[in-house]
C-alpha cells in the first residue's frame, strides 16, 4: 500500500468513527423520539417520510399540545386529623371581669382563636400489688382460731416477672409494627426507668403468642374455609435453628381474605422449608 492509499484509508476509518461517536453520543444525550435521522438513506423510494415520523393516531396529541398532570389536592387539617383524637376546650379567661370603668362584665359568648395538637410522652411506674387481709372476730370468739382471710388476687400476666399486659403489648407493637428490632428498643426502654435485656423481652413476647395460640388457631380455621385467599412468602434467615444452617433459608407465609370478605383476617405461618405442607 502507498502512502497516499495508507492516509486515504485512515481517513475513511477516522470519518466512520466520528460518525459512529456522533450517533452514540446523540443516542445517550440527544432528545428521545420515534423521529428518525433525516440524513439516513430509506430502503423504501419515495415513501415521503411515511416511516420517517412518528405516525398520529386518532385524537392522539403532539409533543407540544399534552394535557398537563392533575395537581393532587392537598388535604384540609381537619381531614389530616382522626375523627377518633380526644379533644379537650380550653377556655381563657379574663381576670377581674370588669371593665376600665369598675363594671362587672356579663359572658355573651366565646370565640375560636386556634387549635394546637399536644403529645403526651410514654411513662413507666411501678405497680405494688396487695391484698388486704381480713380477720373474723366473732368466729374467734366462738373457736378460740384466728379466721384470716384475703381478697381474690388476679393472676400475673407471666409469673414471677415485671411484664404487665400494657409493656408487652408496646414492645410487641414496637417490634412488629414500627419495624423496631428489640435491641433498639432498649435504650428507650432504659430511658424510661428499666435495664431491660434482649432475652428478657424475647420471652415476653413469646409466653404472650403461647397466651393467644387460641385466637390463632380460630383464625386459622376461619381462613381456611374461605374460598379465595391471597397469600405470599418471604424468606428469611433465622439464627440458632436446630438442624438449620444460619445462611438457610426459612420462609414466613402470609395468607390473608380477599377484599370482598365482609371479616377480614391476615395470618402469618412459619415454615422451616418450601413444601407444600
């Protein structure tokens, strides 16, 4: 090849890669249509840009003549309110009742000036049982034996533990609700007056789902005899299982009524496997 060949072929090689740059830098910045390039050759003679442009079909609008996107309404402050929040009226008050003058001032009637939310933050107390004892006089007078006798104590929630049925239901609500793991929640709870350990709550909320496995097993069989469901799997790994790897996987099923049910019911089911059972 000459030299004159050699520089001729290079530049065909250099103006197909600047053509071929331009196209690609056009085709990840340039504007997006249907519209082809008005310089590429057709395959079809005198077609008149047929297939050049994007065709209209119909009532179908152009690029230029959209109907803009309906604004949401934003919500009132009485509809971002629960009809279900207590309210409490607070009413001002003028001190003295009387007027520059010394007049006693008489009430016509009040006026709204506005509205304000409060928050009440979550408080811990420690509740001391007892039981009051009783003794019968004349019943010792008859037998010569003191005659004691208590009020009905009810039953503890867990025996022998702190948890009352108002801190379980919170960590319970924390946890499955909010999506707070337990050893987050425990600052709080130390906040709040109580050292409380990751065991210890776990145990709570496990003797308390032993407590409703009643309630669970009614839903159950108020589920199954639905004759639709929507169901769903999420799988999970769970640590320290017996006869489980920690990086197996175990699957939480979630089973619930269609929308058309008049009683509607979500159920959750554990699985260590995919099986059919």
């Amino acid at each position: 090849m000459t030299p004159e060949e050699e520089i001729a072929a290079l530049r065909k090689q250099v103006a197909e890669l600047t053509e071929m740059v331009a196209y690609l830098t056009k085709k990840l910045y340039g504007q997006k249509s249907e519209q082809m390039d008005p310089n590429q050759l057709s395959l079809l003679e005198g077609n008149d840009g047929v297939f050049s442009a994007p065709e209209q079909t119909g009532q179908q609008s152009s690029a230029t003549d959209q109907v803009p996107a309906k604004k949401k309404r934003k919500k009132t402050r009485q509809e971002s309110l629960s009809r279900h929040l207590a309210v409490k009226e607070t009413m001002i008050d003028l001190t003295g009742q009387q007027c520059d003058q010394g007049h006693k001032l008489t009430s016509v009637g009040k006026k709204f000036v506005r509205e304000e939310l409060h928050f009440i933050p979550a408080k811990l107390y420690r509740e001391r049982i007892y039981t009051r004892t009783y003794k019968c006089l004349e019943c010792e007078l008859e037998d010569g034996i003191a005659h004691l006798i208590q009020a009905h104590t009810p039953a503890a929630l867990i025996p022998h533990s702190l948890a009352s049925a108002s801190v379980v239901a919170e960590i319970i609500c924390q946890k499955f609700i909010l999506g707070t793991p337990l050893y987050r929640q425990l600052p709080n709870w130390k906040r709040l007056g109580i050292a409380l350990s990751e065991a210890t709550a776990t145990n709570w909320i496990i003797k308390s789902s032993q407590m409703v496995a009643p309630i669970y097993d009614l839903l159950w069989q108020a589920i199954s005899a639905q004759r639709y469901l929507q169901g769903d799997e999420t799988p999970i790994q769970v640590l320290r299982e017996s006869g489980k790897a920690a990086t197996a996987k175990s699957y939480m099923w979630v089973a619930r009524t269609v929308k058309q049910c008049p009683q509607q019911i979500i159920l959750y089911a554990y699985s260590k496997t995919r099986s059919g059972t």
